[in-house]
C-alpha cells in the first residue's frame, strides 16, 4: 500500500475540523493539499461537508426556561455546600493567625504531658517487702506443683499410652522393610 493512500486519525480529526468549519487556515491548507495529493481524503471531506451541511441546517430549539432555572438552582446548591465545606478547613488553615495560633496549641497541649511530673514511687516498709516476696515464693511454688503434674501426666498418660506405641509400631514396620522382612 502506498504512503499517500494512508489516512491517520489525526488527519481524520483534521478533515472533520475543516468540514465543519472548526479548523484554523494552516489546518485547512494542509487538508486541501491532502485532497488533491489522496483520493481518499478528498471524499472523506466530501462526506463530512455533507453531513457538516445537514447537522447545521437543523434549527436550534431553545431550551424551557423552568429547565434552565433548575439547572441553575440545583448547581448553586452544590456549589454552595462546597463553598461550605472548603471555608471550614480553609479557616483552619489558609489564614497564618488561626495556623500559628493552632501550632501554639498542639504545641502547649503536647509539652504539658510531655513535661507532667510523674508522681512520686511509693515507698514500701521492710515488713511489705518481706510479706510480698514470701507471696511470690508461695505462687510459684503452686505454679511449679501444677507444671510438674502436667509434666506428669503429659509424660505417663499422653507419651507412653498413647504417643508411644504408634511410634513405636511405626519404627518397628520400617525396621522390618530395611532389614528385608
């Protein structure tokens, strides 16, 4: 296929523009050389002109006023509860007074907790450390008494009676298939 045979959509968007009297003089120039150069373009630009020709002999119908005064209303309301919500974070943050003033308070609200002094360690007698560490020895005594019967019991009941002959059976199968029994 030759070169001058093809036809972009660029150049389509160009002969549409100049069919329909949209195009400026250099894009009008530079189709009509197209025409002369292709066919093919030159009856696309016929086939536009027509079409151009009967979309612009239709005659306009004017919109209903009600309509237009809804459209109006219904855009002023949006526009409206925009301007709204943009004044709020707009206040906060677009004048330099509020925003420095804002800064002053996040800035003296996170030193105070910051800068809090902590209350004073309480101070415990001799007898209350004494009395505290025997409550500790006697609480791990009870924990180490409940480890060591389920200790027990996970190595009687569970491991021997039910964990061991399976495994113990298992070894014995694979001992007779490497033995060759």
């Amino acid at each position: 296929m030759k070169r001058s045979n093809l036809i972009n959509e660029k150049l389509i968007a160009s002969i549409i523009c100049v069919a329909y009297g949209d195009a400026g003089i250099a894009e009008k120039i530079k189709v009509y050389f197209y025409s002369l150069i292709n066919p093919r373009v030159k009856e696309l630009l016929e086939e536009y002109r027509e079409t151009a020709g009967a979309v612009h002999s239709y005659k306009k119908v004017e919109c209903p006023a009600v309509v237009i005064q809804t459209v109006r209303n219904k855009i002023y309301k949006y526009e409206k509860a925009a301007r709204r919500k943009n004044s709020f974070t707009g206040v906060l943050f677009a004048r330099p007074l509020v925003t420095t003033a804002s800064a002053f308070v996040i800035i003296a609200v996170i030193s105070f907790f910051v800068l809090k002094k902590q209350p004073a360690e309480k101070q415990y007698s001799k007898a209350e450390v004494i009395k505290a560490e025997e409550q500790v020895k006697q609480s791990l005594a009870i924990v180490g008494k409940v480890f060591k019967r389920t200790e027990n019991r996970l190595t009687e009941d569970v491991l021997e009676k039910q964990v061991a002959p399976p495994f113990k059976k298992s070894f014995d199968t694979i001992n007779n298939l490497l033995n060759g029994g």
